[in-house]
C-alpha cells in the first residue's frame, strides 16, 4: 500500500470528555483494549497565568503544589490512580524505558532515578505511565493480546531518529507482541500548516521520509511530523486500522492546548496519561 493510502486508512479522532471540570480527550479504540489513555487539554486546573490552568510543567512553572493539585485532578477524570504516576525523564531523544512497580510516584512524588527516556512501557496495573507535551506529538501504543503499552514524547529529533519504529521492536522483543495486534495513537501537537522550520531540517526530513514530510508555502518551509510517523508505522507493518490520529492542533487551539511555538515558550504542558490499573484498584 502506498504512504497515501495508509494514511487515508487510518482512523480519525480522539473523544473529548469532561469530568470534574477537567476536560481531556480518549481514544475509543484503545479504551475497548482495556486501557486508561487520555491527553489533558489545558482546562480544569489551578495554575495561573501563562500557565493557566491545567499544567503539568514544573519546570517551566516552579509550583509542585499546583502540579500536584492538577495531577490529581486530571487522574480523577481519566480514572486512573494518582499515586502510581511515573514521569518520563525526557530529553528528546529516543530513550524507551520498561517501567516497574517501584518505579511508582518517580518524578512527581519523589525524585527521579529513571535514566533518560521519551517512551515508557507498561506491562500491567500499579502504574500510571506519563509524558508532557506542549507542541511534541503523543504517541500511545497498545497490544490488548499481551496487554502490554507504552506511551511516548517525540519531537523532530524523536521522529527523525525513529523513535516510534524503535518502540513497536521493543514491544515484540519485550513483550512478543505481534504487529497485527498492536494499536498506535498520535495525540494532538502541531500541525504541518503551524511548524514552520528552516531549510537543512526540511531537507533531513526529506532525505529520509520522502518530500510528503515538507511542504513549501509563500516563501515559507513547513514540516509534517505526523507523516513521517504514519510512514514508520506503514513500514513496521502495523494495519492502518490499527492507527488512530487526533487531528488536533496544539498551535491552533490557544482556548484548548499550550503551545510552546504559539506562546514563544511562555506557557505550559499537556499530559499523556496510560494505566491498566483504574483509580481505587490493586494490583
């Protein structure tokens, strides 16, 4: 099948939910699987300012009390449990890291030991896996067969270095998923017609994903990251109705998503969310 018919086979839309005030978007197809799998927008929480309101950036805020605060929150409408959440030790790399039980409560209720990672696996309940975005496209991944998942961060360096093909090998080699089971999401980020980019990235990209990842407009150079996603998804084998892409802009929607290209990196982040384990349980 050709790049253009995948991607014209794919599923389209996440569901947009609101619960305590918080509103975050689902992914129907990974919900039937059995898996908790949300991404926050920015409304429901208690941080104010630029970050208004529901951040989950501590570094870019410097307020644990508030990042806790919209944690909670946001674990309450997505159903899963506060105190098993694991932050990814992000760098922007192509990090995978296999979380465990321990692991619970790294990076947001004790410090983080977790080498640097943009992809976290999970294997079962007692965890919350979760990474941080504010343009970088979520990625989620589910085997309902092996119940197995993992959920990751990548921006240009994360897609270029093939972090999303990288992470369904690891699913096989870690958890013998098979790829016609295993189901693929890309969450809202930037869009194509909002990321704008200077000619020597846009030639990498089309050195290495084909001249569909860069598109020229009025003098202007633009790179779509999600093509180039769906690209590795296409040649890792995954069927294209296993793949579920939001259509949603972070830059586009200043009344929904932060956006760290729109507000010139004055804002906060969005949160990817993934559990097997619902708020309440044990494991």
């Amino acid at each position: 099948m050709l790049l253009d018919a995948y991607r014209r086979s794919v599923k389209k839309g996440f569901e947009k939910k609101q619960s305590g005030g918080v509103v975050f978007f689902t992914i129907p197809s990974f919900v039937e699987g059995g898996l908790s799998a949300a991404f926050t927008s920015r409304i429901g929480g208690v941080s104010e300012g630029c970050f208004r309101s529901l951040n989950f950036s501590l570094k870019r805020e410097g307020n644990i009390g508030n990042i806790r605060e919209n944690f909670k929150r946001a674990s309450a409408a997505a159903g899963v449990s506060y105190e098993t959440i694991v932050l990814d030790n992000y760098e922007h790399g192509c990090g995978i890291y296999h979380v465990k039980a321990e692991d619970a409560g790294k990076g947001l209720l004790k410090e983080t030991d977790l080498p640097k990672c943009d992809a976290l696996l999970i294997d079962g309940p007692g965890i919350t896996a979760v990474t941080l975005h504010a343009d970088c496209l979520p990625l989620f991944f589910l085997d309902p067969v092996k119940r197995a998942a993992c959920v990751a961060h990548a921006g240009w360096r994360g897609v270029y270095g093939e972090l999303p093909a990288k992470i369904i090998q690891a699913m096989e080699k870690t958890f013998k998923s098979e790829k016609k089971d295993i189901l693929a999401a890309i969450g809202p980020h930037i869009c194509s017609g909002c990321y704008e980019v200077k000619e020597d990235l846009a030639m990498k990209f089309e050195e290495k994903f084909s001249g569909s990842t860069v598109i020229h407009r009025e003098d202007k150079i633009y790179l779509d990251l999600e093509i180039a996603v769906i690209k590795q998804f296409m040649e890792a084998g995954l069927p294209p109705e296993n793949i579920t892409c939001a259509e949603l802009c972070t830059a586009c929607h200043p009344e929904l998503f932060y956006s760290h290209r729109r507000d010139k990196g004055k804002t906060g982040a969005m949160a990817s969310l993934i559990s097997f384990e619902k708020a309440g349980e044990k494991s």
